[in-house]
C-alpha cells in the first residue's frame, strides 16, 4: 500500500509576536512524535514539509529521532501545504462582522490574547469566509486554498510510486481539505474539522492510481501514551 501519512504541525507560539514558531511544548510533541515512530520502525521513502517555520521544524524535530534508524531526513518544501492565512481572513472579514454583532469589537481587542476570543471570532470569519460572504480581494478564497492543496497531493502522489510511505507536515487547515478529498465533504463540514485536529496529530491515506482513500485521522496516540494532558493541544 502506498501511504501518506498527514501531519499536523506541533503546538506554535499563540499570543506571541511571532505565531510561526514552536514553542517549547511543540518541541517536545514532535520529538514525542518522532521517538514513538522510531519505536514502531516507520520509516518514511520522502518528506515533504509545507514553508511555513512551524511546520519545517516539526518535520526536522520528528526526523532528528528517527536518523539512527536511517531514513532519508531530507525535507522537501512544498508549499501547496501551507496552511491559509487566517490573520488576512479576520481582518478582512471584522469589520462587517462588528457591524452586524457589535460584541465581536471585544473579542476582536483580545485576539492574540484570550484563545475563546479568538475561536469565536474566527468561527465566525470562516463562516463567512466559506460562503463567499464579504472579505477583501487579495484574500485567498476557500475553493483557491483547497485547490491548491489539492495540487500538493496530486504533487506527492506523482514523486511517490506505488508502495512507498510519504511524511508531509502541513497544517489543520491542509489536512481538512485533503479529507475532503477523500470522503467529499462539503466545504462546511471541511472547515468544522479544523478544530478537531491535533498538533502533531497523524491522518493517513492510502493512494493508488490517482485516487486517495482514508485510513486514519487525528491520532495522538504517541502524545496518549505518555499520560500527560499538557501534550494534547490544539494551537
């Protein structure tokens, strides 16, 4: 069976200047990561990170246990996993949405401080952002993003033969619009899942002859066995 298995980025640094990087727990999700897969000798034949930093330095953590057992660690950058660009979406969305609901000024004051904030607002942007309501031009549309991970698996299955395993790190995001590739989910119910997943989770695909089917989605299974609460997070 040929595989790809879907990674999702360690936790980042929310409600720091900088988001895009790891912060020490995300460090120690993908080395949690990358000691369990090691332990079940998975060895991967290629990786692929997207060009984000938060995602290239969980597949170099994750990589960096698994050398000894001597994978190919050589992360190729393909940025059709990148993940959207939440910030543009909420800005371009906020103000008709404090228009219509004038309490979204307060979370929208909090947004990279309070994590109920922010969720609600950017439950709220998507909303609107999914149904094609409002928002500036420059934004990447929904049916762009989802087209352009699209061509990222298409991408990796062309690279890959049959019967290889394939690591790409990407994002919740990229991850949701792979799934709705495999089970043809609506746009609604593609962005719902995005809560759902996990950092450092694994979803896996088999692929053959241009179609791709699900395996498994959001495991944490390396981060449940430690019996550490802290490690399950989800930003």
């Amino acid at each position: 069976m040929s595989a790809i298995y879907l990674v999702r980025h360690a936790q980042a640094s929310f409600g720091e200047e900088n988001y895009d990087r790891l912060s020490p727990l995300g460090i120690r999700q993908a080395q949690v990561l990358g000691q369990y897969l090691a332990h079940l000798g998975i060895k991967f034949h290629t990786v692929y990170s997207g060009s984000m930093k938060r995602q290239i330095d969980t597949a170099q953590a994750v990589m960096a246990e698994l050398s000894e057992d001597g994978p190919d660690s050589q992360v190729r950058i393909a940025e059709e996993f990148n993940e959207f660009d939440s910030y543009s979406i909420i800005m371009s969305q906020v103000r008709d949405m404090i228009l219509d609901d004038p309490s979204v000024d307060k979370d929208f004051s909090r947004i990279y401080t309070d994590r109920r904030s922010f969720q609600h607002l950017f439950d709220k942007a998507m909303q609107r952002w999914i149904s094609g309501e409002g928002g500036a031009s420059g934004v990447e549309a929904l049916h762009s993003f989802t087209n352009r991970v699209r061509l990222g698996v298409a991408r990796v299955m062309e690279e890959n033969g049959r019967k290889k395993r394939v690591a790409v790190f990407t994002s919740g995001g990229a991850i949701c619009a792979v799934m709705q590739m495999a089970l043809d989910l609506s746009a609604a119910k593609t962005m719902q899942l995005a809560w759902q997943i996990r950092n450092t989770s694994v979803s896996t695909f088999s692929y053959g002859d241009g179609s791709l089917s699900l395996y498994s989605f959001n495991s944490v299974a390396h981060l449940e066995r430690k019996n550490a609460p802290e490690l399950l997070t989800y930003l």
